[in-house]
C-alpha cells in the first residue's frame, strides 16, 4: 500500500463526502486506502456517512467518544497499512493528483519526514498559513500585534519549488511512515490546536526536515467542523501544553510570565474575552486540566 489516507468526520458529513469524492475523482497511479475515523457523531450524521461506504470503498472507524483532533488521527494510523500516511481535514478537497506528486516527491527525499500542500479557498486564493514558523518568545514579545506579518516572515513570493519550513497546515500533512513512527506520532492529549508544531517539533529533534510543496494545492473550507468549540481557551490549553513539553522548564516559565502579562493587560484595557487565557496561564500546573477532553 502507498498511501494511508486518514480523515476525522464529527457532524459534518458533507464535507467528509465531498473530501472523499475529491480522492477518489483525482487520485490515480498508486495504491492508496482511505480511513474515516469518527468522532462520536450524532447518529443521522453517521448515517450519512455510512450511506455513502455502500457506494464507495473506505474503512470507517467508529470511536464511542470524541478523541479531538491528534486522538483520532492517531486510531486512524493504527489501522493504517500504508508506506505514507496523509491526514487530511474532511473540510479539504483535492482538485489534482497531489497525493502522487507528493508520494513521488517524498521518496526522493530520504530525510523528509513530512510535507505540506498549498491550500487555497474557494475562489483560489492562497492561505498565508499553509506554512509558518514555530511560535516562540519572540513572538509574544515584538509580534504579537502583527500575527500575520509574523507567520509571513518566511514567505516567499517563489512558490515554484519545494523548501524546508518549520511546520505546515494540519489541514494536510503528508508523512513516511516511518518518520511518523519515530517521532512518536500525533499526540492523543492534544484534544484541538498545536497538533502540527508539537509533531513538526519531534520530526526536526528525531532529524526529519517539514518541507512546503507548492506545486500542487488543495481547497480548504477553513474549520467548517470546529465552529462551535470554546476556541480560546483550547488554543491557550495546547500552546502551553506544547511549550511545556518541547522546551526547557525555564523557557516554559518565562513563557507563562509573558503570557500573563499580556493577557492581563487586555483583559483590563480591551475585551473580558482574555480573561480565559489569563486564569489558565496565572494558575499553572498541568494545561490540559482545563482542556475540553476533561471538561466535556
């Protein structure tokens, strides 16, 4: 098998079909699999997707409980075949042959452990953040106002070659699977948000580059499934929890003394909104006590 193609579906059927459809129409000269993973989808969503299994060949995988975004990602590996594993957004479709230029480019390169596409939304505009850097100090300390022209320092205007970058889109990831082995994998206790910096991050420690492969592209329907999530303070949740995990404890701390800063401020002088972010980076401990996996 060449390509393990891995998809969550949570009450959003439609668009996990039409991602479906979009792989089955375009993809052509390699053996390949698709893996649906759902999430614990309300029972008419399922319905829909099971529907469809009756007349297009997938492997549907039904978790008794939502395991967010690395969880079920990860389930969907384990029943995975494939030499390449592609975990794709169900909010995503294919309008080329991608999967084989990918399949064909990262077999040349022996120490790329995994590569973006270019994503694009409906009118074929390009998303600045199908590539960016890690989110670090530097960030917070002279960016913060600025996100975009941050995550765009790296940006080139050439986008006719592949290049190195520090992590792409969880929209599409494109690994060997061996790299993804080694480095461990998507971790299950990242329940939504920061999937791809924590994988990107033990990729680059395990020797494996990321690299940006412009020369095909896909449509992203952008978080069609996640418009309902408490976002903000998932988002703070798996920053702090990445941090802590990838970096040293002193880094982490003044990380968390920056972060409070912030926060307070504009909890006080712009939107009570902060005061989410300001009581999980002020209280400490464990972030993932206040994810959604536990709250519910």
């Amino acid at each position: 098998m060449d390509v393990s193609i891995i998809i969550i579906n949570y009450n959003s059927s439609s668009y996990t079909i039409g991602c479906i459809d979009s792989i089955y129409k375009y993809t052509k000269g390699l053996n390949f699999e698709i893996i649906v993973v759902d999430n614990d989808s309300k029972t008419e969503d399922l319905n829909v997707v099971e529907n469809h299994l009756k007349q297009i060949d997938f492997t549907l995988i039904k978790s008794t409980k939502n395991l967010g975004f690395g969880g079920g990602n990860h389930l969907g590996f384990q029943h995975s075949k494939g030499k390449h594993i592609a975990f794709v957004n169900n909010d995503a479709k294919l309008t080329e042959n991608a999967l084989l230029q990918l399949l064909t480019y990262s077999q040349s390169k022996p120490a790329t452990g995994c590569i973006g596409l270019k994503q694009v939304d409906e009118n074929g505009k390009i998303f600045k953040y199908s590539y960016r850097q890690f989110i670090d100090l530097k960030y917070h300390l002279f960016d913060q106002k600025k996100p975009v022209k941050y995550y765009s320092k790296l940006h080139k205007s050439d986008l006719s070659e592949p290049f190195t970058v520090d992590l792409v889109s969880g929209a599409f990831m494109f690994f060997k699977r061996e790299a993804y082995e080694k480095c461990g994998g998507f971790d299950p206790k990242i329940f939504l948000f920061y999937e791809e910096m924590d994988i990107c991050l033990r990729l680059k420690k395990q020797g494996y580059s990321t690299e940006f492969y412009p020369k095909a592209s896909f449509i992203h329907y952008m978080g069609k499934s996640s418009v309902n999530i408490a976002l903000k303070r998932e988002f703070t949740v798996s920053y702090l929890y990445v941090i802590k995990k990838n970096y040293s404890t002193a880094y982490y701390q003044f990380l968390r003394f920056i972060l409070t800063l912030k926060y307070g401020v504009k909890s006080i002088f712009k939107h009570k909104k902060h005061l989410v972010p300001f009581k999980i980076v002020l209280k400490g401990g464990d972030p993932l006590r206040f994810s959604m996996r536990v709250k519910g």
